[in-house]
C-alpha cells in the first residue's frame, strides 16, 4: 500500500475544511495554539513511518492520555478494575454526571469520571506516580524529552470546576480512595501531556501489534488485554460520537481536546493525526476527515 | 483452523452455563421454548460450515432481524436515513423513552424506537412490503422456506404496550409517516422470522465478506455500507451490553430476545448461535460465553 | 370587599396583555377559538356573583376536568387511590414520559399520566361512566345544559398519539385495568366538556367551602378531603408553573389548555377566569396576570 | 382555641411513633443526639405561647436556616434574586444534580444548589456576612444567645461532597459569583446554627404575621414579600415529600434533617417541632405526625 501517496491526497482533499471548527479555548494555554496546524503520521508492524504536515511539533494530548492511564491500570489491576469503573459507551455528552447519580459507577475509563477513577487507582499503586507515569509513556513513545505542561495542568485544575464536581460526587458515591485534589491534580497532569503525531504513532503502535504482549517498563499486557483496550477505544473513544467515529472510519482510537486522534488498525499500523480545530463533540475536524478518507481510500477497516 | 475440534472443546466448557438465565416470557411463545437447546453454526467466507448441536432447529430471531432491516432501507435511502434515525450507542436499556422524550430522534436502528422508524421506511417504499421484506430474507440466508410467524407476531402485538408506546411518541414528533397500527404489524412480523442457525451463519455472511458488494434481491449495498452496518453492530447491537461485548468477544454482532446472536468475522466467517436462556440484559448467556471462547481460542478477533 | 370594582380595576390593567401568548392550536376545534376573548367570574361562600367579560360564553374546560374527576374517584377509593397515582408535584413538563418511565407511577393527579389513571378508576367503578360524569359536572355547578362535545374530544383521541403513549406505558407497567381505548376515550371526553366562568366559577365553590362536607349526586367528600384535594391543586395545579402560580397568586387552582384557570380562596370565594391566549407553560396570560392582581388589589391570599 | 390540651393530645397519639425513623447519621456531631426528644411550641400572632416538652433544647436548624437566609437575600436583591433561582418545586430529590446539569440554575432556594446560590448573593451583599446573619437571626427569635455550632459546620464542611459537588457545577455554569470554598464555608455555617423550638416558632411568627411588613435589623420585606416567601414553603419545604406535607398538613413550612419543622399558619400562628429521627425522605417522622394531627383536630389549615 502506497501510504505516501494516500496522505498527500488525503490532504489536498481535506484543505477545504482547513477553516472548520474552533479550538478548545476553555483555558488560555490551549485557546492561544496556532489553529491552522495539521500533521499526520502512519507507523506500521513492519516498521516503516509515513508522515505529512506537522508530526514533530508537541501538543496537548489531554484525553488521549486515557488509553495510557487505562494501559497502566489494567496492568496492575487486571479485571478487578471493572468493579470501579465500566465499559459500556456513556450515551451522553463526556462530562455528563447525569449517569454517574443513577448508576454510581462511570460508565467506562475514558469519560471524565472513569478516568479520574483510573487515576486514583494508580496513585493508590504506583510509588511515585507522576514520575512512573511520565516513564511508562517515554518509554512506550521511545521518546525520553516528552514531559507533563505544568502550567496548562495548572490552569486545567483552576477551572476545572466541571472535574471538581465529578471528582467529589466519586468521593460522595465512595469510589475514590484518595484526596480529592490529589487525585485531580495527578489526572490534568496526565492529559497535560504533550507529544508530537510521531510521539503518539509510536506510542500506540503496541496496541496495533495486538499478537504480541505488551512490556513496557513496568506496564505488561497479554495480547488478549490490549484487544480489549481496543474494543473499549472502539465502543467510547470519541465522547458522545463514538458511533459516528466507527461508521465513517471504522478503527479503534481515542481523541482529545488539543485536536489529537490515535487509531490503530490491528495487525496493520498505527495513525495519530492532529488540528486544533474542533467540531461541537470536541473531536478534530480535519482528523476526523483525514482518518474517514484513510480507510475509504486504503479500503482498509476492521470491518 | 481447525474450527470442528473449537466448536467442540467450547460445547465442553460451556456446559456448566447450561441452566444459567431466563428465557423471554412476556409472550407465551416464547415462554414455552424448551430452554436446554443449543446450537452454533460457523459459515466461512471461503465457503466451509462448521455446526454443533440444534444448527436446524427454527427459533425467533426476534430483534436479529434488525439488521436485514436496516440493510433494506439503507440500500433505498442511503445516508438520508440518518436524517431520522442516529447511530450511537444509546447508553440505557434498549427500550427506554427518555432519550426518545429528549433527543426527538431514535439513538441507533438496533433500538426499538430505530427499528421501528426503519419499518417506517420500508413501508413507505415497498411495493408489498411483507412479501417484500420476507423474499430478501429468504434470498440472502438461500432457503426458501423461512417463514413469519404469524402467531407470535400477533402476540407480540397484543402484548406491546412498550413499543406501541415508542411509535405513539415517534408520530408525535412527526417521525412516522405510516399508520401506527401499520408499522407496528409489520415491526412485529419481521421479528417473527424463525430461521435456524444454519440459515442466519448463511444470512449474515455477506457482512462478513466485506470485500465484495452486496446484491440479493433488490437490495444492493456498496463493500463501505456493508462495513458501515457491520460497525453499527460493533457499537449498538447488544442493547445496553454493546460494551460488554465488544471487551469479551470482540466482532461486531446483533442478538435477539429469542436466543440467537449472529456475529461477523470480516474477511473471515459469520458464526451464529442459539441458546434460549438470557441474562438480564437480554442476551444468551451460553451465546455469549460460547463466542467469547471462540475468539479467545481462535485468537482471531477484529481488535 | 367591593369585588366589582377590583374586577374593573384589573381588567384595565391587563388590557396591554390581551395579545400575548398563543391559543392552543393542536387541535383544529381548539385552534379556531376567538383568541380575544376574556371572562371572570367571583362567586363567594355568602352567595354574591362579580362577574366580568364573557362569563357566559361555554369554552374547553381541558384539564380543568382533573379536579371534578379527581374527586369522584377520590369519593369512591379514598385513600387506596394514592396506591396508583402520587400527590408531588412533577418537576418536569405536565406530559413527561420520564418521570413515568423511572417510577411507574404518575406523580399526581393532575399530569395526564394521572388523570389518565383517574379515567381508569371511574370506568371501573361507575354503572355509566359517560353519564354519571357528566351528572356530577351538571350537579355541581348546576347547570343541566353543559355538555360534552363531542367532535373535541374525537380530534383529540385521533391526534392524541402522546397521550396513547401514556397509557400504553401505564399498561405496561399494570397501571390500566381497562382498555387503552376505552380509557383515552373517556379522558378526552372529560377533557372536552364546555362551560362558562359562570358555570366553573359555581362548580368550584364547594371547594372554597371548605367547613362543610361535600354531597353532590353521588359524590361525597369529607371537609378534610376536600382540604386535601385543594393542598393538590396547589403544589400540582399548573403543569410546571405550580410554584410561580403558588407565588404570584397564593390560591390553590387547576388550569386548562383551553385558557380556563379556577382558583378558590378557601373560606371566601370561588373565582374562575378565562382568555384562550396561553403562555409557553400552557397557562392563560390574562388569567394568570388577573389572578395575580386580584389577590395583590384585595390583600387576600391564604398565605 | 385550646391549642395547650391539643398538644397533649396529640402528644399521647404520636407515642406509638416515637421509636420509628432514623437520626441523621452522616457527620457524628449529628449522629450522637439522642433520638428520643421530642419538643412542639406553638406561637399566636395574638402573643400566646403553648409548649409541650423539650422546647428550650437547642438543636441544629439544618435545612430551616434556608427560609432565613431567603428571606434575607430576597429583601437585599427582590426579584432580581429570580434570574439565579427558580420557585419550582424540584420532583427529585433535594440534593439532585440532574436536574442542575439540564436547567444550569436550581429550582428554588430550598433545595440545597439553591440554598448555595443565596449563601452566594449574602456573601456578595454583606459587609460582615457571618455576624450580619447571625444577627439576623437573634433579632428575629429575640434570643441573642443563638450561635452558630463552628464544629458541626467544620464536620459538615469536611464530609460535604455532594454539596461541594453542586458548589463547583453551578461555579461552571457561571451561578456563583464568590469562591467556592468560601460559600462552602457560610452555608454550612448557616445550616449549623443552633436554635430551640421557642426561638424558632417566635422566629417564625413574623411569616405568620402576614398582614404586617417585616422589620428585623437590616431585612426588610413587604407584607407581599413574606407571604410569596410562605408560597415557596408550601411548595418546595419539604424536599420531595413536598406534596405529601402539603395534603397531610397543609400549611407552609420547611423540615430539616436535625429533626426540626417550622410551619405556619398565616394569620394565626407558627409552630414548631422537634424530634430526630427522621423518616427516609429526611422529614422527622413525629415531627410531621404532630403537625397533622395539629389541623386535623384544630380543623385549621389554608385550605
């Protein structure tokens, strides 16, 4: 498969949406990226890298972090993870706290909610969290410069007003074991990531190879493990447009608010795409399209 | 693969799921079913089967039909009929009217309130629609002798307070352009469908041999639409267990209240199963464990 | 108290009003009514009549209905009737299906989910439903001429698909004895019943006289029933305006879609008002607004 | 009236009562009150007071405090306190969040996110807010020893998730102008104030009193004023046992889960009760059985 040549027409052909969207400006740190930026980046099992636009400028990763966080928890956890959060698609907007009155439980880990549980698990368990989270990540990205922005963290916790609530209606519900603000402040630090298309290729491309096990410093999957973080990107990766995401593109992936995608084709390759610019869902517009018109083009799916 | 000795080693692990779960009862034909029945039936793209136990034996299909459904009215409107009718996950029990009362639009067509509006469709653009409906069943699955049955679908009728609910508030948001009494017949008779699990393996395969274009009848759907129902499966065809399913078995599916679930292996095969016993979410409990060995076993999953 | 001339006074003052709000046009029998029409009617426990504007001219009493049925079925069950139906107020729209699906029974009376109910008690227990109804509604307002009509309540049933949703989910849930039909015809023919301020204003006031025990045909209420029944029309009398009607007028009431609205000051007077233009809650502008001046003008409220 | 031979009556009717409930357990400060005391003082606009045992406990007011610190906003803001709360009864629970996340302002200022809001206002409006509303409160009971109990508002600061979950989603929505701590901090503050069936009928009186203006240090409201502030008692005093309270009582109040209801009778009297336990809507079960025998055998209520 030509992949070169299929994201250079992809791109000439997504340009006309180059204007749609708006960038997350809920915090100055992300409102004041440049919003015309676009970068894409194909790692493949075989090992090659096919790149276009802007794949080596960092950005926000922000929910993206979530399969990472998941990753780490399951390793350690294993199935007794599901007894604190679900893995059923949320149905409703992902900050929604609507269900978690009626249920208690998240839904799954990558709404808010799921996540902040996530994060609580891993303080519970790891030593050091802040440091063995940013390890497991460099190591997985091959990447040893990537690092937390500390001050969009920071900012992220100020305004977090929506996270605080979720955050102390878990406590509430009995589903957090520690400290409110610790828990909050571990979890923005993680979304506050940032890390270029070619970073997150890479650092996702464990998840394509879903025949081998996974061993990254201290986080170990068996191959049936990852599959099943697959399925969970599948089913809830994209908010309340997950469904949408698996009909136009149909691969596994998760987005985040910086305007970062990560899809991974199993057994194939591994594609992050990135453009600030956001549809109402909060999901890139040009990543969106780019990723519907690489397996239209490729005629390459999961399904 | 040796899919005979799978298909075996699974019947022995999943005996002792044998009398776990309920069978429907809210109609007295299907209450009367004898549960301790099972079957499963694998279809290969390259043309070989595999069965196991009661793979001729006619059961309900019940809400499996909503996926020849949807391929009927998708192959008339095409993206139009998303205009009235979503495709995410719905994120609550898979015959709820809150979201119907808030969104207006059904969330999915593997709902009631979207299969509902699909029947809606056909009735307005077939010709004689049961027969219709009941000739593309028979020419997909290749067996002439599928039957409604009238019996249970008038039963269904007379019972359906729920669903004549669900069409009562889809004509009050001016999302049913038939006769309520109309479409509810006719939603009913399509659930009627008795197929065994021989005739739905066969019925489904051309899900599963996304390579090729789909032509039975007068229902013509591209190789991308044929992938687009099979993703609609992968995120709304176990009710509010799509999830679940999705983590444990990995391949897109839909499943019936009457026991059956047929799954797809794009590229691969489609596999059906029948076991009349559910959980509480409506689900064949052996079905399910049987096709989570499956892909366990097999190793062969979409993820 | 000079009544007349604080009726005079508040029709002056709620003149610039008489072009706000919309008449209910759901229904063509409903639609045509003469938007610009206005009545009140002041009939107190002494026996004195004030009366304003078109008080004789018969209007659709609608929900105005649900107070006269109420207390036929409350005379009949006493209080083995709130094993049915609630007495909170709803919190949501007057026609939510919401509340209905997550507790099964309706919340009061006073929702159509309620009356509905209601509807279904009476068709149980009345000889001649129809007939004893209407003779109730003649009896207490003493007025041999009012009526059904008819073609209203028929336009209703047949654009009623809401209300059929309503009780097909009462049914489901064993909250309907009878047959749906039957029952929703029933209701609309309460619903539809014709009377002038005159008439309503009359038929209330055995509500406002609250020290005496109420016999009217077969009907019989207790003074504390009574009572209770007035408590209901208070937190629950207008839809989702019970508060803003309980804070700006201070009398228990019951309002209808056909611009009707009773109110009754216990121990004093019986009032009833009516305009056909409603505001966005169903609520007659005119009448709430003379409402609102005649308790501010004469200083009475029961609070 | 001989109100003092009432009370005992009614005290021998509500013995059988006296160990059924349960006292709020959710901060020890709470769940150490001994659960068998009972006290009722009823207060005449004429200057009687009756008594019947323990009166001059002090206990803690909870949710009561809500009607005086409305009472002291609506007299700084008037109806523009409107645009930030509503006066509807709520239909769910009194510490939902549902209905928060869809409407962004609370439903009245009896409900917890409403009470919040108007501890919101006080903090904006008040010079000294903590003494100015202290001293509200002695003037208005006329005992100048009332005070707040700075342990059981630290508790309840403490354990508060809930209220510190509802604290931050109105922050988000752009409902609070102060910071969240802060508000925290004054309204737990106010629910903590310690006052005896005494204070508080006496407290209570001028609501009763509802032919005069109300005067008490700084807070000033029409007679207009005060009995819209009865109408919201009537309609949202009780959480979601509103209704309930409404046909068994029928005169406004407000409950709280220390154990205390204060109820009035406009132009009669106030009247106030206390006793632990509560029932499982939050209500002190004695308490309520008291005040229905009250107008049951007074045959004194609004209606």
């Amino acid at each position: 498969m030509n992949y070169q040549q299929i994201l250079e027409d992809i791109y000439d052909e997504i340009k006309p949406y180059a204007h749609q969207g708006k960038v997350a400006d809920y915090i100055p740190a992300l409102a004041k990226v440049n919003p015309d930026q676009f970068g894409i980046c194909i790692t493949t099992i075989k090992g090659d890298t096919y790149t276009l636009g802007q794949v080596d400028t960092p950005f926000s990763i922000q929910s993206i972090t979530k399969v990472f966080s998941l990753a780490y928890s399951f390793s350690i956890l294993g199935d007794m993870l599901w007894q604190r959060v679900g893995k059923e698609p949320s149905g409703t907007a992902f900050n929604s706290l609507i269900q978690l009155e009626v249920e208690n439980i998240p839904r799954n880990p990558f709404i808010n909610a799921g996540a902040i549980v996530v994060a609580d698990t891993l303080l519970s368990h790891l030593k050091s969290p802040e440091e063995d989270y940013l390890e497991f990540v460099r190591t997985i990205s091959g990447n040893p410069r990537i690092d937390y922005n500390r001050e969009v963290a920071a900012s992220e916790k100020e305004k977090g007003y929506l996270n605080t609530a979720i955050a102390n209606l878990l406590k509430y519900h009995g589903n957090l074991n520690n400290d409110i603000d610790d828990v909050l402040r571990f979890y923005f630090l993680q979304c506050s990531i940032e890390m270029s298309c070619r970073d997150l290729s890479k650092a996702f491309l464990p998840f394509a190879n879903h025949k081998c096990a996974f061993h990254f410093g201290n986080v170990h999957l068996t191959a049936s493990q990852v599959k099943r973080i697959n399925a969970i990107m599948q089913t809830c990766g994209f908010y309340d447009e997950a469904g949408e995401f698996s009909y136009l593109v149909g691969l596994p992936g998760k987005s985040g608010v910086g305007g970062g995608i990560n899809a991974v084709y199993p057994g194939r390759y591994s594609v992050a795409v990135w453009s600030p610019r956001l549809n109402s869902k909060g999901n890139s517009v040009m990543g969106i399209k780019a990723l519907e018109l690489l397996t239209t083009r490729t005629r390459e799916s999961i399904f």
